[in-house]
C-alpha cells in the first residue's frame, strides 16, 4: 500500500476532505493541487471569482471538486460556501490549504491525527512566526490578533491567524456568520469557541517567498480596519454576554459552589490582603454607578488584576434588592458634600427644571462614586484587620520560613 493510498483511506474513513480557497493564484494554484493530491483525492477547490487562468488551470484536474462563482466575494465567503458544499457531499472535515504556496500538503498527516483524539475541535496550523523570511507585518498582526482572541474567548494560542486549519464542518453546519473578507476566520475561532467547540493548534512548515515574488490580496488598511470593528463587536458581545453567561452556568452546578467555597473562599494558600482587597473591591463595584454593567466589570477586573474572584462576586452582590434603595439614598446623600445647598433626599416635584436635573444627577454620580471609593477602602480596611486577628497569613508564614 502507498502512502497516497494510506492517508487516502484515512481521509474517507474520517469524512474529511482538503479545501483551498483561491482567488487569482495562477502561479502557485496547479502545484498546490498537486501537491495535495499526492495525499487525497477529497480535494475541493473554491474559485472566488477570479479573472486569471484559474479556470484552466482547474480543468487540468477533473478528478476534483469544484466550487465556483462570479464576481470575487472575498476569502469568508469562499470559505462559508465552501463548508457548506463539504457538508453536502457528506464530508464531516475539512482541511483548509492556502492556494499562494504557502503551506505543505506535507502537514496534511499532522492535521489528520488530531482526528484521532478531537472529533470536534477546530485544530489551527501553528507557524514558526521567528523563522526566515517571515513577514514583520505578519508577526506584529498575529499578536495583535493573539491577545485580542484571548481577550475574547481567554484562551491563548500562538498563532490565530494561520489559514491551514482543520475544522469539523458538519459540527458547525448550523452556526450562521457574518463576515465576508478575511476577518471572517478571526470571527469564526471566537464564535466556534462561544459555542464550545474546541480550540487546538498543531505545528507546522511554512513557506514566505523573497517579498517581490510575494502576492497578497490582504489590504492593509481596510481589512485591518474591518477586523478592528470585528474585534469591537466581539469584545462587547463578550463582555455583555458570554462572560456572564459563562459565570453564571459556572454558579448552576452545586459542585462549583463547593469548589469556590473550599478554594477560593477558605482558600488556606491566599493571602490576608489578597482577600481583604478582593471583598473591598467587590463593594466597591457593587456602589460605582454603572448599573447594568458592574457585574461583568468586576469579574473582568478580578480575572485582569488577580484578585479572589469568588469574594469579589458575592461582595458585588452588596448593590442588589432589598439593598438598591439604601444605596441609592446614601449615595445621593454623600454627594451633599459635593454640590453646595444640595437636598438630602431626591425631589419629587413637577416643578423640575433641566437645571435642577443636571445638579441632582451630579450629586448623585459624585456621591456614587465617593461612597463606593470610601465603602471599598473601609471594608478593605475591616476585613484585613479581622483577619488579621482571627486568620494566621500564609503569605506572612511564608516569609518567617
């Protein structure tokens, strides 16, 4: 048995199948195939519009499958209709292949033995980004893209950007995307992990010609400038929704609640301070006047600065019913020191002016503010103090040692 025959039958045993987009590659676009073909014949090709001899070239292979269409749509759409033709031939995986010559049809078995313990992941080729010839542009961009990926979803990953990726189409088959350009596989990492698919990364080679033979289509400014609006939606629906969604589904399972009461609230390895500046902080977003949006704040701001995350949840909590009234009367009431001749309680009069609006919504956001800074330091103070008393410090106990 050949090796073509061998990873052949390992590409119809697990449904899977190579798909290159490819948008004006004449140069490198027969070799590519070629070179794939050496692997598998579940090769299909999707030709985004292109105006070269694309075409010809692809009649030179009828043993492929082809996906085409007019005018150019962009690499997403080549992509998104490149799935869904995949799903309809009955393919549960593709393989994703640049068509600029890029990448190594020699990287195909590595993609393949993912399949053997990741049935439903998304497995991306990571690329040597230190290696000769490597572009500096495409380095500074994939940590751009790395930090914002695990801004989004918190995991990391050394290359979000490489186009040589396993993705399990019939898993996805239901997911429906937005983009159509190259932020489209910014979109669908974040989106696939939102949905609990997983993540995974695989070495390997990669090619960057001399930079006069190099062909992009990539426009710096406006792709750059649609995947910054991209990453704005993202980090927002992130922030407003799945981290919260998340947290709370974390809360539904009792054996959480166990498990943050032992290691975190009774956590014996934290230190006093720790703890202490953890409940002071949750107080503290817990008065500031964001409503609607203190929640996921402080738990973004305890994942960002370490602190307890447990303690500052159940801290924050200091703001909801029967409290809110309280809460609000003593914030509008601590702005007295503020506004000058500022009432004690809210008015309640038909009488109001716009005036007199502006100054009662200053006291009050400036009395929010101030009670939350002076509650979050007092109760800091409090707990370190009876902590201190009752609690012997591991962080102190350390140092003795």
């Amino acid at each position: 048995m050949t090796d073509t025959t061998k990873y052949n039958d390992q590409f119809t045993a697990r449904k899977a199948a190579v798909l290159v987009p490819t948008y004006n590659n004449a140069k490198t676009l027969e070799s590519v195939i070629r070179d794939v073909l050496s692997y598998t014949s579940h090769v299909i090709v999707v030709n985004d519009g292109s105006t070269d001899e694309t075409a010809d070239i692809l009649d030179r292979f009828p043993q492929i499958q082809r996906v085409e269409y007019t005018p150019n749509r962009g690499k997403g759409i080549a992509l998104r209709r490149g799935f869904r033709y995949a799903v309809e031939q009955g393919y549960d995986y593709v393989i994703t292949i640049d068509a600029d010559g890029q990448h190594f049809a020699s990287d195909l078995p590595v993609m393949l033995e993912k399949l053997e313990t990741e049935q439903k992941a998304i497995v991306i080729g990571a690329r040597n980004l230190q290696q000769e010839n490597m572009p500096g542009k495409n380095t500074f961009a994939n940590k751009f893209s790395n930090f914002w990926f695990y801004v989004e979803t918190g995991l990391k990953g050394p290359d979000t950007q490489s186009g040589y990726r396993l993705y399990p189409v019939y898993a996805m088959r239901k997911m429906r995307f937005w983009c159509t350009k190259y932020e489209f596989e910014i979109e669908v990492l974040v989106r696939s992990a939102w949905k609990g698919i997983k993540i995974d990364w695989a070495p390997i080679k990669v090619y960057y010609p001399p930079a006069e033979e190099r062909v992009s289509h990539f426009r710096p400014f406006r792709d750059f400038s649609r995947i910054s609006v991209l990453n704005t939606v993202l980090v927002t629906i992130a922030f407003l929704y799945i981290k919260p969604r998340d947290f709370f589904r974390y809360l539904m399972k009792a054996e959480n609640w166990r498990s943050m009461w032992y290691d975190h609230v009774l956590n014996k390895e934290e230190s006093n301070f720790r703890k202490a500046i953890s409940i002071g902080f949750g107080v503290f977003m817990g008065i500031v006047p964001i409503w609607g949006f203190q929640m996921v704040t402080a738990m973004a701001l305890a994942v960002l600065f370490r602190l307890n995350k447990a303690l500052v949840f159940m801290s924050c909590h200091v703001s909801l019913p029967p409290m809110i009234p309280f809460v609000i009367f003593a914030s509008f009431a601590t702005g007295r020191l503020w506004v000058k001749d500022g009432s004690l309680l809210l008015p309640f009069s038909t009488n109001l002016s716009l005036d007199i609006i502006k100054q009662n919504l200053f006291q009050y956001l400036t009395g929010a503010c101030t009670l939350a800074v002076a509650a979050g330091v007092l109760v800091t103070l409090i707990v370190y103090v009876l902590l201190a008393i009752f609690r012997n410090d591991p962080a102190r106990q350390r140092q003795v040692r």
